[in-house]
C-alpha cells in the first residue's frame, strides 16, 4: 500500500466555533491521494512554517489540512486591539508535525501563516468531527516503545473512520464490561519490519488492537 503522506480529516457533520468546516473526503482507493488543491495548500503550509522556524522543509511533515470559510478577516487567528472586516473567506487550516511537536498554519488565498493564538484541533466540535492527528502521533510513540525502534522508522499506511459499538472501542479489556453506546473514532494501521499493526482510537485514548508483543 502506497505510504499515505498526508493524512486529510474527515467531516462528519455541522459547523464549529470561528470557521465552518467543509468536508474534504479523500478518495478510498489504495492510494489514499488528497485532491491537488489540498496538496498545494499543504505546500503553502510547509513553506510558511520552514521560514518560521528557520528549518528545512524536509523536517516538517503534515498532519491534516482541513477547508474551512474563515468568518472575518483575522482568518482566525485575531490579534488583541485590532478590529476585523465580517467578511467570509474560504481557506485552509493545516496542522503540520516538526521537532516533536504540532504547529497550525492559516491559509487564504494562497496565503498562509503560522497562527501561535490557536491550538491544533481548537474550535472543533467533539460531537461533529474527529482530527486523528494527536491519536496518530500518540500510536506511533507508544508503538515505537514497544517495539524499541525510532519513531521515525514508524510509517502509518491507513487511516479508516469507525463508529465503535461502545468505549472498549472493539478491543475491550479481558473483564472488563462498558456501558453501551456509540463511539466515533478511526482505526490507524502502522507498518515496520513488513508487519503492520493496528490501533483503536476516540477523542481521548489511543490503543494498540490486537495487543502487540514484540518480534
């Protein structure tokens, strides 16, 4: 399977705080490609955040890139005093992974810029979308543990949207009983040494599913 290079969010429903979401979906071939425009947005991003931080462009590596209509000309990332026209813009909110840590950058109109005043999934209703970004990096932190490899040496392959039956998130603890109920999250498959494994996520945990034992 074709190494996915850019992980795209999926919409599930409804509208969040400071920008409206639209749903980009990327197609379910084998190949999991983002759209054109989104891979130029994700330039754009790429470039923005090289130059801020003074690093190469091959040390940065994106997360998500989401559509968004920013609802004021601060493209939501307002800066304290100043005041903003109430004017809808379409653009893009990328969330990007360089130096251990996630970075958000703000795009319009080809134009992007690293936002400090935002967090990654900030305005993002729980309830009408899941980012799997922190839960990817998460996973391949802790898989990365157990199988006593570098981080970098962990690539993720797929990502699927699921809808568990309840929180064991369909890999319930031996014992252990959940209360019933739907739960949205993503199943994310990692590949090192020619195995792949998978794990089980929602809005706050992240577990490997089957158990994992080292080889």
């Amino acid at each position: 399977m074709k190494r996915l290079s850019i992980a795209i969010a999926t919409m599930l429903a409804g509208a969040c705080a400071g920008a409206q979401d639209v749903p980009d979906v990327p197609n379910q071939g084998s190949a999991g490609q983002p759209s054109a425009a989104r891979t130029d947005v994700a330039q754009l991003a790429i470039d923005a955040l090289a130059e801020d931080l003074g690093i190469a462009r091959e040390g940065i590596q994106v997360d998500t890139v989401r559509a968004v209509e920013w609802r004021n000309s601060s493209l939501g990332c307002p800066k304290p005093g100043k005041a903003y026209l109430d004017v809808i813009t379409p653009g893009h909110k990328v969330t990007l992974r360089a130096n251990g840590r996630v970075y958000v950058v703000h795009e319009a109109k080809n134009r992007a810029f690293v936002c400090e005043k935002t967090q990654p999934y900030a305005g993002v209703d729980p309830k009408g979308e899941l980012v799997f970004g922190s839960q990817m990096l998460d996973a391949r932190r802790d898989l990365a543990a157990r199988l006593g490899v570098p981080e970098s040496e962990i690539q993720m392959t797929a990502a699927q949207q699921q809808t568990w039956e309840d929180a064991g998130l369909d890999c319930p603890e031996p014992g252990k009983s959940y209360p019933p109920g739907k739960v949205t999250g993503w199943a994310l498959t990692f590949e090192h040494g020619g195995r792949d494994y998978t794990y089980h996520t929602d809005l706050h945990r992240t577990i490997p599913c089957p158990a994992i034992s080292r080889q």
